[in-house]
C-alpha cells in the first residue's frame, strides 16, 4: 500500500493521480504484498488487518518544528506571567489604581504571582495555538527544520580540536596584549615622569 509521500511524489511526477491499488517498489526491487487471507509461512500477521501491518511514520524534521512551538509556548507563558505580575504589583502601589479597582489588594504578592503565571500560561498557549494555525507560519518552520536537517554537524573530535585553538589562540593574544600595556606603560612613565 503507498504511503501519502509517494502518491505525492507519483502525482508530482507523471502529472496524474495514482492508483489506489498500486504496490510502492521502495527498494527498487519490486514489492510483494500478500493476499489478504493467504498466510506466508511462519507469518503470524497474516490474517491482520491493513492498518495492524502499517508501518510507523518516522515524524523526521517535524518534531523539531512541534519542540519549537512547545518551547515557544513555555517562552512566552513565563514572559507573559512576569509582566502580568509586574503589572498587577505596579497597579497595587498605585493610589490612583487601587481607590477605582480594590480588588487589586485582595490578593497577597505570592498569590498575585500565582495568578500571574496561571494567566501567562493561558496567553501563552493562546498564542502559540493561533500561530501555529496559520499555514504559512508552519510551513516556514517546516522548511527551516527541513534545511537544518540537512546540515552536517561536526563531531566531536573536531569540536574538541577548534575549541582548543581557540583557547591557545586566545592565551597567545591576552598575553600579546597584557605586554604591549606594560610597554607602553613603562614608555609613558618615561616621556611624563612619573
């Protein structure tokens, strides 16, 4: 049974739709699918259902795209719940504020923080839900975990290789530095007097 991909990749290529029945030849070698109700030797699944034998769908570069949008979410309901907070504390000190809403004071710091965070996390989730609704939002960070999916990280020797350097080079530049001060230290202490 095709897959979803591969009926895209079918249309895409010869331009029509392809057959419901048609057997995916993945490995190149052409595919045999069992007739259903006719056992292969030694196969237990034989009997089962079309969606029991289904294989499962590797999600690839979309997980990043789902953590992306979760860590967004927890982002922003921390962020919204601290101005929330810095807001509702701002209007309890301010005289003005509390004679036209008293309720400002009902409530202590903590519970104020509370109530803050509780309201944080339901902007945060608002926003993070109408966002990822929008269809080209989603498609972007699909694209954009879809190129980096596609970079060839370095490993770790070669980390541990630059990181070196870059320390060596570092040392040589500070103490390159530190020397010139003291020289030019010393020549200034020689032209003004000390």
């Amino acid at each position: 049974m095709a897959t979803k991909l591969e009926e895209d990749e079918k249309r895409d290529a010869t331009g029509e739709e392809p057959e419901a029945d048609a057997v995916s030849d993945v490995s190149g070698m052409g595919a045999i699918e069992p007739v259903p109700g006719e056992g292969v030797p030694g196969d237990e699944r034989s009997d089962a259902t079309p969606e029991a034998d289904a294989t499962p769908v590797h999600l690839g570069a979309t997980k990043y795209v789902h953590a992306a949008f979760i860590g967004a979410a927890i982002l922003v309901a921390y962020l919204s719940g601290k101005v929330v907070t810095l807001l509702w504390n701002s209007f309890a000190e301010w005289p003005t504020a509390v004679r036209a809403v008293p309720q400002l004071l009902s409530y202590g710091e903590s519970e104020r923080e509370s109530f803050g965070l509780l309201a944080g996390a339901l902007i945060g989730v608002i926003t993070v839900v109408q966002t990822y609704r929008k269809e080209h939002i989603r498609r972007w960070a699909g694209e954009v975990a879809g190129e980096l999916s596609k970079v060839t990280w370095p490993n770790r020797e070669t980390v541990t290789n630059g990181t070196v350097v870059v320390v060596i080079a570092s040392m040589i530049a500070t103490a390159y530095v530190a020397l010139l001060d003291k020289f030019w230290g010393f020549v200034t202490n020689l032209v003004y007097g000390a």
